[in-house]
C-alpha cells in the first residue's frame, strides 16, 4: 500500500505555471543572446565607417597652412615722386660729373669726397621753371645737394625764364661708406623733379 502512494507522487504531474514560466525564461535568455549577436554585428559593419571619417579630420588639421610675417625691408626704397605740372617740357642734360676726394687731414680721416656736378637746364614751356631739391642716388640711399654751395649753382638757384637756358654746378658732399660707395662707381643717377638723369664720373 505505502509502495503504490509513493509510485502515485512521482507519476504526478509539473504544475502547468511552473512549465509555462521555465519556457518564458529559456525564450528570453535565447532571444537576449540573439540581440547581443545581432548588435555586434550591425556594430562591426558601422565601425570602418567611423573610423574613415577620423584621418578625414586630422589631415584637414594638418595641411592649414600658417601664417608666416613677411619680414620688412631693412632699408626701404621710395617710389620717386613724379614730374611737377609743366616739368616735362623741361630739358636736363649733365655736362660733366667730377668725383673729388678731401685733401685735408681731417677730410680724409672721415673720408669724405665731393661729386661736382655741372647740370644744363632748357626751360621749354610757357611758364617760369624753378629747379627743385636734387637728390643724388647710391642704392637706398639719397644725398641732397649741399646747400652752402649755391654760389656754385649760379642761375640753377633762380626761376627759368620760359624758352631759357641755364646752367650751374650742383654739389653733393659724402663720408663714410658712402664715399666708398661713390667712388666705386663709374656713373651715379639724380634724382631731379621725379625723373631720373644718368651722370658719367670722371676722377
């Protein structure tokens, strides 16, 4: 009798919500699964993309070109300014251009020099001509005529009759490296009211 109960208790059957809940959970651990594998997959397609744009960034980073100063001139040269109203009917001509070095002690301590110029001036316009400031030309550097000289320049120091001539001697004093300068030269250029006129030195 005691052997047909137990028998009875282990042919009964699961209770049908225990059954139900034990399927409830294998479909969800195998669907859990399922999703993990799915996500590593779309993730490991969409990775090469990602990571092309990247180098995309960097390269455009590393080609922007700096912006570099440019260095200025050390010793500038000005434009010359151009020809007065009426200059162009003015004629210069330089008849001769003498390089003189200082014969004193002194002078030629500091190494100065003396260019004489002897400049011809022909007045072609309707109008008087005043002669303005001259500038003698080495490289950068301009030298004014001297103006405790204007005895020498005569008539060039007084406004030209228009249809006249006049004639004078200009002077520019150096020292220094300029004279050095100078007296390497076989001609020199002035500078006379925006135009530039070519001197031939004789020494």
């Amino acid at each position: 009798m005691m052997c047909q109960d137990m028998q009875s208790d282990f042919r009964t059957p699961f209770p049908r919500a225990l059954v139900m809940t034990v399927v409830v959970v294998a479909a969800a651990a195998v669907g859990g699964w399922l999703g993990f594998g799915l996500r590593k997959l779309v993730d490991g397609n969409d990775t090469p993309s990602a990571v092309a744009t990247v180098p995309t960034t960097d390269r455009a980073t590393s080609t922007s070109t700096p912006t570099t100063p440019v260095p200025r001139s050390s010793t500038p040269t000005r434009p010359d300014p151009g020809p007065k109203s009426g200059a162009a009917k003015v004629r210069f001509v330089v008849k001769k251009a003498t390089y003189v070095p200082a014969t004193s002690e002194s002078g030629a301590r500091r190494n100065r020099a003396r260019l004489a110029v002897a400049l011809s001036v022909r007045n072609r316009s309707s109008k008087p001509y005043r002669l303005p400031a001259v500038r003698l030309r080495l490289g950068s550097i301009s030298v004014r005529r001297d103006p405790q000289a204007d005895k020498a320049a005569g008539p060039l120091t007084q406004p030209i009759p228009p249809g006249s001539s006049a004639v004078g001697e200009l002077r520019f004093e150096t020292a220094g490296e300029l004279t050095t300068a100078l007296a390497a030269r076989t001609s020199v250029k002035l500078v006379i009211d925006g135009r530039r006129v070519a001197a031939k030195i004789t020494k």
